[in-house]
C-alpha cells in the first residue's frame, strides 16, 4: 500500500444529519411495538461520513451540503470544523430544518429512516460556488441522499475537469446511464443491485463495469471483477457484523487509497480495512479510523 506525502485533495457532495439511534432486542415488525434499551444521538448522513472518514485519513476535505437554521445545522457544523473539514460551502437554508435519520439497531442489522429537510435544499448553484476548488481537486465524492439533479450536475462538472469520481449508491435508487458512464467507481450493496441496475444477474454487472462496481455485503466484503476473474476480499480476521456507517467508511478508504496511486485491489482491501474499524465505534462517524491507526 502506498501512502505518499502528498495529501489527496477531496471534494464531498452531499448530505449531513443527526441520526437518532434506538438499539433494541429485536427490530420491530410492521404493526409491532418494541422497547429500546438504549437511545442516542450521533453526527451522520452519508455525505458528512464521507467527509469525515477521507479528513481523518489524511485528505484535504471540501464539503459541499445544506443544514438548516437551528442548533442540530450549528452542531453539524462544529464537528465538521473539529474534524477538518472545510465548511466554507456548508449552506443553510431557512426553508426546512436539519436533515435527520432515525434508525433502529438489533444484532448490527440496521433500520435507517432518512428524513432528508435541508438536504433537499443543495443544489446546483452550491455545488457551483465551489468551481475553483474542483479545478484543484482530486476526487470528488457523491452519494444519493441529495437530488439526483444535483449528483448528475457534480458527476459531470467533476469529469470536465478530468477528476475522478466515486458514488456511494445509497440509498438505492435507479441511477442514469450518464452517471454510470462518468464515474470511476460505484459502491453498492449487494442486496441493492437490482434496484440500481435492472434485473441483471450480479455477475454480468460487475463483468460489464469491470474494475468499476463494487458489491459489498453484510460480512465486509467487497466482490468486483477485474476484467480477467472475479476478486472476492473479506479481512480475516474480521468477525464484523455490518453496522451502520460501513458503506461509507469503505468508500472513504478506497477514496483515499485511490488518491495515492493504489492498485484496485488495494484500495478495496484498505477501504474493507478502513470499514471494519468502523465497526468498533457507535454511530456512523465515531469509529471511523485516523491514518495514524495504520502502519505503512
Ligand atoms: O450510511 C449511514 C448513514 O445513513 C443514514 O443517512 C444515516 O445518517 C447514517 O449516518
């Protein structure tokens, strides 16, 4: 693995929230009321993992969002500010509040309920603001908890200035051919695929977007094809039940490893690397791992 002095610089586009966690014995069924056993709060949205998980990895982090006008947009902002990341395009908006998630935790397996408010408020002009810094950017990261206007708007801009893309798809929905085309890499889970791709088997997928799509599991592994054989990656010693955040603490890893002239297979590995740590915290963003946790 090849970590150079250089520090990559990253651009994320996308959401931010509070995500209310309620741990309980069993996930609730439809028409079933359940106790929690534990209720907490945490910074999330996917957007904002990112940004976090690539600034505590060594990237220089823009991040491009919208909060609302209240203290939960102000808390959102100060950890940003303490975890590195640049804020100066955060908007806020007055129109809806801060973005929030509420999700129900048994066993690592998650329920997540995105209430998106102010994210839905970024838009294009935002993601214009920032021209200069896509010019000096690297990679420039999206995710689908914000329109899909504006992920295309991005996708696209970031490739005229031939920089490399990469979409975390979630939460699955169907995504265009021209975002397929344009981006580098697409992570996706592989219970998801149908939704973002069609009917298609998982194998022709991965074989038609070789060394492009990346499946991931519930174990923390990462299955791709690399234009010769299908690679399957799962750390071994990694007992990891999948817990929330992995998603984008995987593509914070492969991000960055990206960034450093990393083969694909290594930046799958660091990026499955990077998620199982991720599991040992609470929340999305708690866990993620600093690059002082690795030896290179
Ligand atoms: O990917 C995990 C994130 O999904 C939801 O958006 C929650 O905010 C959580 O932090």
């Amino acid at each position: 693995m090849n970590f150079s002095s250089e520090q990559p610089k990253i651009i994320v586009v996308g959401s931010s929230s509070i995500d209310l966690v309620l741990e309980t014995e069993k996930l609730p069924l439809p028409n079933e009321t359940v106790l929690a056993v534990n209720s907490d709060s945490y910074f999330g949205g996917k957007g904002a993992n990112q940004a976090v998980g690539t600034a505590r990895l060594g990237a220089s982090v823009y991040f491009i969002g919208c909060v609302g006008m209240d203290p939960l947009g102000q808390q959102i902002m100060r950890n940003l500010v303490s975890e590195n990341v640049n804020v100066g395009f955060v908007h806020e908006t007055d129109k809806e509040s801060t973005g929030t998630a509420y999700v129900t935790t048994c066993d690592g397996n998650a329920a997540i309920v995105v209430v998106p408010a102010a994210n839905k408020y970024l838009n294009k002009e935002h993601v214009d603001e920032a021209d200069r810094y896509f010019t000096t950017s690297d990679l420039v990261l999206v995710q689908l908890e914000v329109s899909m206007d504006v992920v295309e708007y991005t996708v696209k801009k970031a490739k005229r200035y031939g920089k490399k893309v990469g979409l975390y798809a979630s939460p699955a929905m169907k995504i265009s051919n021209d975002i397929i085309e344009n981006v580098d890499f697409i992570v996706a889970k592989s219970s998801e695929l149908h939704v973002i791709f069609g009917e298609e088997k998982r194998e022709e997928i991965l074989k038609k977007y070789f060394n492009k799509v990346f499946v991931r599991d519930d174990t923390n592994s990462t299955i791709y094809f690399d234009g010769t054989e299908m690679k399957y990656y799962r750390n071994d010693k990694d007992s990891t039940v999948y817990k929330m955040g992995m998603g984008d603490a995987f593509t914070s890893g492969f991000a960055v490893a990206l960034c450093h002239g990393n083969s694909i297979e290594d930046c799958v590995k660091f990026g499955n690397e990077v998620s199982s740590r991720v599991s040992g915290g609470k929340g999305s963003q708690t866990g993620l791992p600093r690059i002082s946790d690795f030896n290179f």
